[in-house]
C-alpha cells in the first residue's frame, strides 16, 4: 500500500510555512515520490507546529525520529548528523520527511515533544543510541542501553572491537 506525498508539495509547504519558508527550509527533494525538507535546525519546533495545524496538511503522527552520522562522507564545515523525522497525517494519509543538520561539536537541537508527545522515546532513543541533545525535553536520559554504558553505541567511531563482555544481569542480582 502507498500513500501518496503532498499534493503539489513545494508550493503547499510554502503557503503553509509563510513567513518561515525562505529562511527555514534550505532544500526540497522529491525522490520516487517521497518528499524531504532540508531545514535549518533552529527552525525545527516551528515548522513542525506548522505543518500539524495547518489545515490542508495536518500533520497529527510522528511515524519516526532517528539520526543518520556522516562521519565518513562529511567534508569540513559539513554537520555530521541529521536528525530526521517522518511525519504522517491520519486525516490526510500523505507522509513527509524532514532532515535538521546537527553538527559534532555541540550536537543538539530543540525538543518536538512539546508538538508531538510521542516524540519522546524517539528523542531519548536518538539520544542514547547517537549522543545528540534535544533541548528542552522532558526527561531526556538512557532508554536502551545501561544507565553506566559508556558512548553511543551507532555513532560511526564507537569502537566495536574488543569490546569487554558487559554483565547487566549479574550487576541488576547485585544490586537486588
């Protein structure tokens, strides 16, 4: 089953974001189909408040929140992640994706749980699993791996090999 993008794409998201668009959106790719925004990361609660209340796109579910690092491909003055979130509206059931840089030396951005509270174990997955920050959540702490786990385990430059034999259970029957 597919669903279709948004109807004439570029110039919807335009009236919908007016005001924002030109400074917010650096990019618009479609491709087989799928349509993704390329914005800047400062803008990222905007524009997603944005395309949840306007009413011919009404963007209600964050499918998914995840980080793609770049680290191999990534030039300087380049991000080395994006945090890419793909929206669904139910009312409309048309899909969108957006990519927000975040860059290695101080990788955050704000938090779109305030738009989407499902966001949330998104936000604290991405957090865990990459190191980036979503300012302004909740309760951004581990949700995957252990409280005293050191690094982020789908960062390109986590080391994989000899890596000690980490013993959750006998520590958790310690401590019980």
């Amino acid at each position: 089953m597919t669903f279709p993008i948004v109807s004439d794409p570029v110039e919807t998201l335009q009236t919908a974001l007016a005001g924002i668009y030109e400074q917010a959106v650096e990019n618009a790719v479609e491709f087989r189909g799928e349509l993704t925004l390329y914005i800047k990361p400062e803008y990222v609660t905007q524009i997603c408040k944005a395309l949840r209340d306007h009413p011919e796109l009404r963007f209600d579910l964050i499918a998914d929140l995840t980080a793609v690092d770049h680290l191999r491909e990534m030039r300087d003055g380049e991000p080395r992640f994006h945090v890419v979130y793909h929206l669904f509206s139910t009312i409309t059931k048309k899909r969108i994706r957006l990519k927000a840089p975040v860059w290695e030396n101080k990788p955050e951005i704000d938090s779109v749980t305030p738009v989407w509270c499902g966001a949330n174990w998104h936000e604290r997955e991405c957090f865990d699993m990459f190191g980036i920050v979503f300012k302004g959540h909740p309760d951004l702490r581990r949700i995957l791996m252990p409280d005293d786990w050191e690094g982020h385990p789908l960062r390109k430059d986590y080391p994989v090999n000899d890596q000690e034999v980490y013993e959750y259970i006998d520590k958790q029957l310690a401590d019980e």
